[in-house]
C-alpha cells in the first residue's frame, strides 16, 4: 500500500473527525451476570484472571486468591495457605508447563504446582516483593516487572535484566503473544524475546504526523491474530495499524468519570473465536465486531466500567475484573419483547402469523408486529377486560379472535361479532380449525363444535375422555382431526369419532400439545407428565426420569435441524428428534434435553399453554413463545452448540467426613468406611447443567448416573483396589472425552490381611486335618459296630427265621405224622370196620348205612393224607425232591385243572434236609400264590442245575400285579423271599398287570469240602 502523505494525512483526520460515529447502543444479544462478595468473592478489586489448563478460572483479588468452576469460589488466602504471607493480589500467569504464578504486594511471588503453593521472595533473591506484572518468554522463564526493574525468573534463580529500548521513554505494551510494543514519536517499535536477550525491531515508517506526542496520552494496547495493532491516543480516537495501513476511529465523547479527570485510555483486550475484539477501558468495555464498535458500561450490567482484567475463556466467554466484582458477558440464545419495547401488557397467550407475514399478540389486547414496529389495538373495545385465548386465520383469509365469553372476526379489515346464540351457553373458545370438507370447528371449555353450513353441532361428552376442556385441535395429513381435552385424546376421522388405540394411556392426562412430523408420527404434549409418541399405533412414552428437562409439554415447535423445541413452567428446552425416535428403538437408554431460562434472555421462564397457538414458527425460522412477560423469541439457526467438552476434576476427598491428602490416591484405614469424593465439571456456559456419571471400577457394574450433583459416596467397600472415574457433559450434552481419575485402596484389618488368612488357614487347615482323622476314626469305630451290630442282627434275624421255620417244619412234621399215624390208621379202622359191618349184615338198610360210612370214611382218610402231605410229603426223602416236586404238580393238576408243566433237573444230593424243605417249600408256595391269584391257564416250573448254581423258573400266564420291592407283601412272598435268603440265593419277581408273572430263583451251591 502506498504511503500515506502527511498533508493527506491531515485532510483524512479531520474528515474522521466528522465521519459517522460508529459506536452504537448495546444491544440485548448478550448477557451480563456479576459477582461480588455477596456471592462469594473475598473482596470486589478483581485485578487480574487467568483461565489455567484444567479449565478453572483464577482471580487476584486485595483480600486473596480465587479459584473458580462457575459455581463454587475457593478462596486461598494467609488463613488457610502457609505460603502465603500476603492477601493483596496484583498479577497472574501460567507459564508453559503449567505451573501458575501469582504476583504479591509484599509478598513476592507465589508459585502453584501439582496442587501446592511455594513463596519465591527477596530470600529467594528477588530484588522485590512487589511484584508488578508477570509475563512469560519463548525460553519458558517467567517475566517479572517490579519498581525500578525487569528480571526472568529461570530455572530456579533470578536474574535482572535491562531493557534494551530503555532510553525511550514512551509507552510499553506486552502483547499476549509475548512480544513487547514500543511507541515512539514517529515510529512504532516491537521488541522480539529470543531466548537470551530482547532486540529491538522497527516497523515499516507510517508517518510521524500520526504518532506524535499524543501518542503518549492514550497506550498501544493489542496486536490480533491478523497482525493488527490496535491502540489509541485520546478520549476520541482509536487506531488499527494493519497491513502498513492506518485506519482511525472516532469514539465520540466518551464520558469521564466525574473523580477523574484524565482522558479515556485503553488497557486491555482480547479477541474471541469469532474474531470479535473487546476492549477494556477506564470508561466502559469495547466490542468490535463487523466493522461496528459497540460500548458496554454499568448500565448493560457491567459491574465496573473501569476494567482492570478481561479474559475470552475456551468456550468464548467473556469475563471482565473491575474494582467492583466480576462480570461474565455471554451471548443470549432468546431475545424478548415485552413492555419495554412496545406490547401493551407482560401476559402473553396466543402467537399467530398471518399470512401477510405480521405476527399477532394475543393479551389483553391485540398486538401487531411488522417491520420492527409494535401496533396495539383493541378488538370490539371488550377484549381488553376479557383477554384473548385464540388466534386463527382460515383458508378465506378471515381472522377469527376467541376471548372469554365471546368471538370476533376481522373480515377484510371489518371487525365484527360472531353470535353465540347458536351455542346456548358462555364459554371461551381455545382453538379454531377449518378442516379439508369445510366443517369449522371450534375447541372450547364446554366441549367440540362443529358448524356446517350454518349447522352447528355440539359433542359435550365423547367416549374415553375423563373431561370435555378441549384446548387444541390439529388435522393429520390423511384428514384426520385430533382434539386434545383436559381429559385425553379424542380423534375424528370419516365423519365420527373413533376410538384412539392408546387412549386408555392418555385418559386423564390434560393434552396440550400436537405436532406431526415428516414420517407420519403424532408427537402428543401434556400439562405436567411428559410427551407421547404416536407411531403405528404405538405409544412410546417420554418423562423427566428418561432425560426430558421436565414433564411439561405447553407446545412443541421444530426447527430445521429437527430439534424440538418445548415451552414449559420452567423455561423452554430443546431435545433431538433423533434421540427421541432412537429411544424409543431401544439403541439408547435416556434422552439429554438443553434447557433456556432467565441466564439465555428470558425475561420470565413460565411460560403459557391452553391456548392456540401457543406458539408458533415463522417463516423466518425463528420460533416465538408467550411467556407471563412478553415473547420469548428463539433463533435456533444463530445458535450454535457448545462443542467444547467440560473438563473434569477431582477437587477433595473425604474420609469419615475428614478432608483427606488424595493427589495421588487415597488410602481407607481400617475402620474408615465412609468416603465422599467431590469433583467438578469446569464449563462456564450454563455450569449449573453440567451433569456427571461416576463409577467406581471393582465396585460399579455401570456408569452412575449424578445428574448435577458434584459429589460420590460411598459407606461401606470391601478391602481391595479400586478406581474411580467421573465424566461430565455441558448443557448441550457433550460428554468429557477423558475422565478424572483417582486410584483407591481399602486396607483389610489385620484378621482379613493375607497373611493372618494363610495362618488361619493354616490353623484351620490343621484343625480341620485334625477333627477330619478323629472324627474319621470315630466313623470307622462306629462303622465297624454297626457292621458288627448289623452282621449280628443279621445273623440273629437269620438265625431265628431259620430256627422259626425250622420250627414250623417239626411241627409240621408233628402234625402230619399224627395225622398219617394217629387219625388216618384210626380212620383206616373205622373204614375197615364199616366195610366189615356191611359185609356181615343182612339187612340191606344196614347195608347202606355201613356202604355210606365207607365211603365217606375213605373221602375223609384221602383229605388228610392230602393235609399230611401238603404238612410233610411223606415222598420227600423217599423219592427224592425232583420226584416230589413232580408229583406235588401232578397232585394240584388233579386237584385244580391247572396244567403245569415241570421240567427239572436232577437234585439229589445237592442240599442238606433242611434246605431241601425250604426248596420244596418255596415251589409249593408259589404254586399256591398261582392257584389262589394268578386266574391263570398254564404254568411252568423249570429247574435248571449249573456248575455253581440251581436256577428255578416258575412262571404263569395269569392277571399279573404291580409289584414293588420296596412295598409290603402278602404272607406268601414274604415267606418265599426269606426261605430264599436262608438259602444264601437271590429272588427276582418279574410281573405288570395283565402280563402273567414270572419269579427267578438263584442259589449259590456251597463247595462240598
């Protein structure tokens, strides 16, 4: 660019002088919040702030130290900080490796690292202990100004240096970027920091004309990211040096303070994300934006209009120190009208636009917004008393205005009255539709009306509805019409109401809200218990504990990103479709909302629902909502989201409610069981929305779920090594990319330590050893008595069975020789006698009776033989026991018709007497059992002799039994069963019910010696 001349130099200040001033009014798109000490602040002389890497915010103050996350001021001061031998703050820095620096009046300088503070003082050889600015250098020392002097602090010691520009004297400033500015009557100088020592570098000569003594009286503040070197020279003027190019601003008379005479002078600056400067003076902060100049001072809410420090955080936060507390300036999401600007009256109900593209107001008068300009009238001279509860324009262009008790029309400009004798009753109307077939609708507190063609029908009491208080009405895009009542949902479709498919979920909700979105989903809103999605007939249910901002849905609006955007009692919140529809697919467990209050520009956060519209999206995107003071007015295309995640850190840890030390974990005694951990998310947009999850590795299955709460607990954990991890998400539910971390070790007492365990084991193992081979000799004592006690019972029982059968067989044997020896050869008498008696007698009546005595006498003598047999057979050691079990089945063939087929081998020999009883014994009562039970027509007997063994088969094909070993028997298989073990064989009985029997004898044969 060419150089300037001086004589057009000259022309081109006093044409400046007279050119439009570019300062203008502040404008509400930002908000300022001020701390003083009656919120936390030590002292109200903020001089200094500094935001450090783990994103806490320090203040220098007269009276200490102030650390701040956006909610909580930590205050290090003489009484709570050995380091610290004085409360008044000048100056602060944090150099490249993080440590920060904090300059004293009186008390040098102070140092923070790893959570410590450390005294650097006249003992550590600064040549002062007022320390008046600190600065950094690209070697990595500290720069430290103090009366009469400069040093770099390196390395552990101090060292003075001289300013090489010294013999200028005029003004010095130290940019942000380190570099140091000099200026000099006709020239600007910049000093460069090497690592060793400062040369001094000229400027492209710009004109002396322009850097001449009044230089001297303003100060060469600020040089941006551009290069661009800002500065000033009086109360009026401000410069930028870019591009070897001068360009004045004429500030205008700014107003100086009525205790100070001096001339306005900058002092700071800073340049935000957006490329932004702001300038603080000593009359009021300077905000250069799109070639504007915008001043801020006490009455937008600074505390001060002296600025002594200003800080752009990392979230593009503005912060201002004054002498009189601290000021937070942040941009607004929502702008308001309300009384200050134009409307008649703070309460707000319905919002239309029209289609000529004016807004209407409803309140207790109608207010039209157009071309920036409020226009107030009053509709038939009564809504005013009554106040307006709806807006509608229909298809034809008419206006249709609801109050309490009445309806207007503005037809073509005309105002004019619409009858209510058609209705028979007062009531209020809340909502209009005109729906596709032409039926008007009107949604009122006394139920539905429909006029057509003049007609009007009333429909008081619909089905499913708990009340008949309609309050909206919305046409889906198939033609069907939704009511939303105080009591439920109604819908009309095809001329009739229908029934809704989730009513029985919505029956005693108050729905206020209707939204239908791109794919078809009904969004249902109510009063105070959340919102409804209505997709297919589904419902999906969305509350305050699934993440919405609260259960309050007045009216839902949507901006071009999909974003809903919801009016409540508490302020409006936004939340994502997406996460909404994602929800309710199940690929995420709670939704995250982003609330607007007061902080964001509201002027009142309750806002009104219950009447339509109650809200409502222009065409300009922005999206308006009536509030109990004014019109909350959101441009969600100029809002962007806070992308920048908080960062997290674990301030204190608590044991038994006793701080503990927990820089590098903590350790839990035993008998210290309660442990509190407190932490913090360090995001300055909204901090009061940060939300936490923790979880405590070894201990936590999941992430739990704080909310806003910035502490964990923990009563009881057993002994081990855990890890506790936090993470936080700022108002916009951007989560932490790391988490703060804290090691943790519970140490067991001395009874649960490894050690005592092994030896208790130990101890118990040998107990146990010991107990083990006592008790194991007490049960193998006790088994050998009881085996011994069972052999001898066994033994007795066998014994007793054996002498009792034994027993039976004499008496048998008794009784059947008696009977052949005794009764029959006294019966065999009697028959010879009777047959001698009939052989001698005459008479052949005598003949006959001695014949019948005969006869009967031989029946009688056969029928005990038959008893003395089946007592004894008399053949059994005559004939063998294969002949006599033999004829013992031919005798119960004769006897009974039952074919038995046997089939033995020889036995002879093989058992002593008694056992060839028992054998025999054991045939006869199972050929009984047959005959007695068994209904059978064929049995077998079958006698097989092996090597070792005599198996004996008989089996039936009679009605069988259900047999089970384990079960009481009859007499006979009890008797059986115990004739065979007294053999020493095993019997086996196999038989079903219909399927015969068949029973399975095995004998052992002893070896003969």
């Amino acid at each position: 660019m060419k150089r300037l001349s001086p004589s057009f130099a000259k022309c081109l200040m006093w044409w400046l002088t007279a050119f439009v001033c570019l300062m203008t009014t502040a404008q509400a798109q930002y908000r300022f919040d001020s701390w003083t000490t009656a919120e936390g602040l030590p002292q109200n002389s903020v001089t200094a702030l500094v935001q450090t890497r783990d994103g806490y915010l320090w203040f220098t103050t007269i009276d200490g130290l102030v650390r701040f996350d956006g909610l909580r001021f930590t205050v290090f001061d003489r009484g709570n900080t050995l380091a610290i031998t004085s409360n008044r703050f000048l100056c602060l820095y944090e150099d490249a490796s993080g440590v920060l620096w904090a300059g004293t009046e009186y008390g040098g300088l102070l140092r923070y690292r790893h959570g410590e503070f450390s005294a650097l003082t006249t003992a550590q050889g600064l040549p002062s202990n007022n320390i008046e600015e600190i600065r950094g250098n690209a070697a990595g020392g500290v720069y430290v100004r103090y009366p009469g002097g400069y040093g770099w602090w390196r390395e552990g010691r101090f060292t003075a240096v001289t300013d090489p520009l010294t013999t200028l004297q005029e003004k010095t400033f130290i940019a942000s970027n380190g570099f140091r500015w000099r200026a000099a009557s006709n020239e600007v100088i910049r000093a460069v920091v090497t690592s060793e020592t400062e040369r001094a570098a000229k400027l492209r000569f710009i004109g002396h004309t322009f850097f001449d003594y009044q230089l001297m009286r303003g100060r060469l503040l600020f040089e941006t990211r551009q290069g661009a070197l800002w500065g000033s020279t009086d109360a009026r003027r401000f410069f930028r040096v870019q591009d070897n190019a001068l360009t004045w601003f004429d500030l205008g008379a700014l107003p100086r303070g009525s205790w100070n005479a001096q001339p306005a002078q900058f002092t700071l600056a800073a340049e935000d994300r957006d490329g932004t400067l702001w300038f603080g003076t000593n009359r009021g902060l300077l905000c250069f934006r799109a070639g504007r100049l915008t001043r801020y001072t006490t009455a937008d809410g600074l505390a001060d209009n002296e600025i002594t420090g200003l800080l752009i955080d990392r979230e593009g936060i503005v912060w201002v120190a004054t002498p009189h507390g601290l000021t937070r300036i942040s941009k607004q999401a929502i702008t308001t009208l309300s009384t200050p600007q134009g409307l008649p009256y703070k309460v707000v109900h319905p919002i239309l636009q029209e289609r000529s593209g004016s807004i209407l107001i409803g309140s207790y008068a109608l207010t039209r917004y157009a071309n920036g300009k409020l226009t107030s009238f009053n509709v038939g001279g009564t809504v005013h008393q009554r106040g307006i509860e709806s807006l509608y324009e229909d298809p034809q262009g008419v206006l249709w205005i609801g109050s309490k008790g009445e309806i207007w029309r503005i037809v073509k400009g005309r105002t004019e009255r619409f009858p209510l004798t058609q209705f028979q009753t007062e009531l209020t109307v809340y909502a209009f539709w005109q729906d596709r077939a032409r039926n008007f609708w009107f949604a009122t507190n006394q139920g539905l009306f429909k006029l057509t063609d003049g007609k009007l029908t009333a429909y008081a009491a619909l089905a499913g509805l708990s009340e008949h208080e309609f309050r909206v009405i919305h046409e889906d895009r198939h033609g069907a019409l939704w009511f939303g009542a105080n009591g439920g949902l109604a819908k009309w479709q095809d001329g009739q109401f229908v029934a809704f498919a989730g009513q029985n979920q919505l029956t005693h909700e108050k729905v206020f809200a209707l939204h239908e979105t791109a794919d078809g989903s009904l969004w249902i809103g109510t009063y105070d218990n959340g919102l409804r999605r209505l997709r297919d007939g589904q419902l999906t249910v969305y509350k305050a504990e699934h993440g919405l901002f609260n259960n309050e849905v007045f009216r839902m609006l949507e901006d071009e990103r999909e974003n809903f955007w919801i009016s409540s009692n508490k302020g409006i919140y936004r939340v994502s479709k997406r996460q909404l529809d994602d929800f309710a697919a199940g690929k995420i467990a709670a939704i995250s909302s982003v609330a607007y209050g007061v902080a964001d520009g509201m002027r009142n956060v309750e806002c009104n629902a219950g009447r339509s519209p109650a809200g409502s999206k222009m065409r300009d995107g922005k999206l308006w909502f009536p509030t109990q003071d004014g019109v909350a007015i959101v441009d969600p295309a100029a809002l962007t989201t806070n992308t920048q995640p908080p960062a997290v850190v674990i301030e204190q840890a608590f044991i038994n409610r006793q701080t503990t030390h927990w820089a590098s974990g903590v350790t839990l005694q035993p008998g210290q069981e309660n442990l509190e951990i407190a932490y913090t998310g360090l995001s300055f947009s909204k901090p009061e929305q940060v939300k936490f999850q923790y979880k405590l590795e070894g201990w936590d299955r999941d992430w739990i779920e704080a909310g806003t709460r910035r502490s964990a607990y923990y009563s009881y954990l057993r002994p081990g090594s855990y890890h506790f991890k936090v993470r936080a998400a700022n108002s916009d539910g951007v989560w932490s990319d790391t988490s703060a971390e804290l090691p943790l070790t519970v140490i067991p007492p001395f009874y649960r330590t490894w050690w005592f365990l092994s030896l208790l084991l130990l101890a118990a193992s040998a107990a146990t050893f010991a107990l083990y081979r006592l008790r194991i000799g007490q049960l193998n004592r006790l088994h050998e008595t009881r085996e011994a006690f069972s052999q001898q019972l066994l033994e007795s029982q066998e014994a007793f069975a054996r002498r009792l059968i034994e027993a039976q067989e004499h008496e048998r044997q008794r009784i059947a020789a008696e009977l052949h020896d005794g009764l029959g050869q006294n019966l065999l008498v009697i028959k010879n006698r009777a047959l001698l008696g009939a052989m001698e007698s005459n008479e052949a009546a005598a003949q006959t009776h001695f014949t019948d005595i005969n006869e009967s006498v031989a029946v009688t003598l056969e029928e005990v033989r038959t008893i003395a047999y089946g007592l004894r057979p008399q053949h059994l050691g005559r004939l063998g026991l294969a002949s006599t079990i033999e004829e013992m089945a031919e005798r119960v063939t004769a006897a009974t018709g039952l074919p038995i087929t046997v089939k033995t081998a020889p036995l002879d020999g093989l058992f002593t007497p008694e056992a060839q009883i028992n054998f025999f014994r054991i045939v006869q009562e199972a050929l009984n059992n047959i005959v007695k039970h068994a209904d059978a027509a064929h049995a077998k007997i079958e006698i097989r002799h092996g090597a070792q063994e005599i198996n004996l088969l008989i089996r039936d094909d009679g009605c069988g039994f259900h047999y089970d070993a384990n079960e009481q028997h009859g007499l006979g298989l009890v008797s059986i069963a115990e004739r065979v073990r007294m053999l020493n064989g095993t019997l086996q009985i196999q038989t079903e019910p219909g399927s015969g029997t068949t029973l399975t004898v095995v004998i052992r044969l002893q070896e003969k010696p």
